[in-house]
C-alpha cells in the first residue's frame, strides 16, 4: 500500500502564507505527475497545482502568482508553498501522485490537510 503523507496545513491570517508537504516513501522510484487538489465545504475537489517530473506546471488560475509547487524528486516530495493568502483558499488539501508500482501506474491520494484562512 503506497502512503502519501501530508503536512504543513493550519490556521492562517489571510495574507499570510504557508508550505504544505507531501511525501512518498523514498523506495518508490517511478513517480510521474505529483499533484495537488483542494476540496471547500459543499463544493467539487479541484486541481490546485501539478508538477510532472519533467519540471511542466499547471496552476490554477485561482492561484497563479500566489502558490508555488516544487518536488524533490530524491525525497520523492512534493511542496505548494502558498503566499497571500485569501479566505477563498480555505479547503482540505490533497496530495496526489501517478506512482508505478507493481508492474503498472496508478493513483494515489494523500488523506488531506486542512487550511483555513481567517479573514
């Protein structure tokens, strides 16, 4: 069972930032895509940010200019550092990365990370 473990969510005064992490275990030695999702009360999960090994970004247009995705592909770490912060970012978090393993790719999902943001 491939874990992706989340950190780094919490409280926040709007305008202020923070570093979400998410981490696959080091012996996992083909991830493509690494992503990031977030999911608001009473609305759909949506894509924050991706990164695929190669180094391409997608970004929301919610969050361009304010978040900025990176990975460690050593660590096999993926990282959304998130400036400016605004009340609309409030969400669960969710790590996601396409992971081969056991003879085929696949999807997984971190449990999420909770960010509030107070205005």
């Amino acid at each position: 069972q491939v874990q992706l473990a989340e950190s780094g969510g919490g409280l926040v005064q709007a305008g202020g930032s923070l570093r979400l992490s998410c981490a696959a275990a080091r012996n996992i030695f083909n991830i493509n895509s690494m992503r990031w999702y977030r999911q608001a009360p009473g609305k759909q999960r949506e894509l924050v940010a991706g990164l695929t090994r190669g180094g391409t970004t997608t970004y929301a247009d919610s969050v361009k200019g304010r978040f900025t995705i990176s990975r460690d592909n050593a660590e096999n770490t993926v990282y959304l550092q998130m400036n400016s912060l605004k009340s609309e970012d409030t969400a669960v978090y969710y790590c996601y990365a396409d992971i081969f393993v056991r003879g085929k790719w696949d999807a997984y999902w971190g449990r999420g990370t909770q960010v509030t943001v107070s205005s």
